[in-house]
C-alpha cells in the first residue's frame, strides 16, 4: 500500500460512500467539524465511487473511503472494495454499516477493507477510527472485535467466506441452481459446500442450517 496522505498538514481526506442522502449529510457535518477530517467527495453507491476514483488526481486526493455495505439499488459495498482491489486502488476502506453478522464482516474483511465500524458508534469512536485506518492501521468495533473473538473461540469449525455466501443464498430460499449461477460454479460444487456446512454446523437439512445460522448470527435475519 502506498503511504499515506496524512503525513501531509491538514485533515485527513475522505471519500463518503452512502445511499442515504441525510446520512451523507450527517457524517460530513460529524467528520468535517472535527478539524481532523474532511470530507471531499461523496458517491451515492459503490458504482457512483469506483467511477470517482477512475480520475487519478481525485483518487490521489484522498486517504480513505468511508463505505456503507447495503447500498439499493447500486453496487453493495464489499462488491465495490473486491473492484476496487481489482483495479489497483489500494485507499484503506472503513466499512461503515448496521450488520455485524459473520457473513457481513468476513466479505468486507476479505475483500479488503481495512476497517469495520457499526453506524451507532460515537462521534470519537467514528473519528479515531478513520484517523487509524489513514494510518494503516486496523479499527474495529468492540461488537465486531467480538463477534472475530467469538470466531476463533467456537468450538464449531469455521465456514469459509464462500460457505457464509452459500448460507446467506439458502436463507433467501434460492435453489441450488440459482446459487451455482450467482456464484459462478457447478451445481456439484454447490452440493459439497453444501455437506460441508452440514457437517460443520451438525444438521441434516437446509432449514436447520439457516436456523443455526441465525440462531449464530452467521447471517442476517431476514
């Protein structure tokens, strides 16, 4: 990654990336009163950012994207870090969102963000975490960090980023077809991720699968 702007004097730069005008508003009032961030530049949703960040002189203008996850009818959030990794833009992203479920995290994780807030953090908690990010460091809510602990202390294996995804399908009742097309794989493949999630969360059956999923807040309820 290369270094960061705010070795530079003033504010640390951010991009502003929500579906929710009044949010919008909201954040950049929080952000910039603060005197140490400034918002310079807000999207809609991830299409609306990574067609921002296509300008070099505006990309180099910044230090961090601030980043709603949920963002309808657009481009979601971790589908817009995975584009933005993709296209060599290495900004540290903090995820800003209401999820906290093990779906939701690992994907952001995963597809690269450097950081996970839940939306009712402080106005301190929001400010610090963008001053770590800028700083190459992580920041995590306390939930968050938790729900990561709770992770590596589960007696039960962990699912994998795709077997996550797959639940996150069955909870909105799609068959194994429309699975394998979303994702891109076989059928076949859907099945043994399938009996692996079975086998890691001991149940015999789709229904009892999302239900300890939920009951784990692996996934969203729905």
């Amino acid at each position: 990654m290369t270094a960061p702007h705010q070795d530079a004097p003033g504010p640390i730069k951010v991009l502003l990336v929500d579906d929710h005008r009044v949010v919008r508003a909201g954040l950049t009032a929080i952000l910039n009163e603060s005197g140490r961030v400034e918002v310079v530049a807000e999207a809609a949703d991830g299409g609306a950012a990574l067609e921002l960040l296509r300008d070099q002189d505006r990309r180099e203008s910044l230090d961090v994207v601030l980043m709603d996850l949920q963002m309808a009818p657009g481009l979601d959030g971790v589908s817009a870090i995975k584009a933005m990794r993709e296209a060599g833009v290495d900004l540290p992203v903090l995820v800003l969102t209401t999820y906290e479920t093990d779906a939701d995290i690992v994907a952001a994780m995963s597809a690269g963000a450097q950081g996970y807030l839940l939306k009712d953090a402080t106005d301190a908690e929001l400010i610090g975490a963008v001053e770590r990010v800028a700083q190459g460091r992580r920041a995590l809510s306390p939930q968050v960090a938790d729900r990561l602990v709770d992770r590596l202390s589960d007696p039960l294996p962990q699912l994998s980023p795709r077997e996550l995804e797959i639940l996150e399908a069955l909870a909105k009742g799609k068959t194994n077809r429309e699975i394998a097309q979303e994702a891109f794989v076989s059928e076949a493949t859907v099945k043994t991720h399938l009996v692996h999630i079975y086998t890691k969360l001991g149940v015999d059956s789709r229904t009892s699968a999302v239900a300890v999923a939920l009951e784990k807040r692996l996934i969203r309820s729905r």
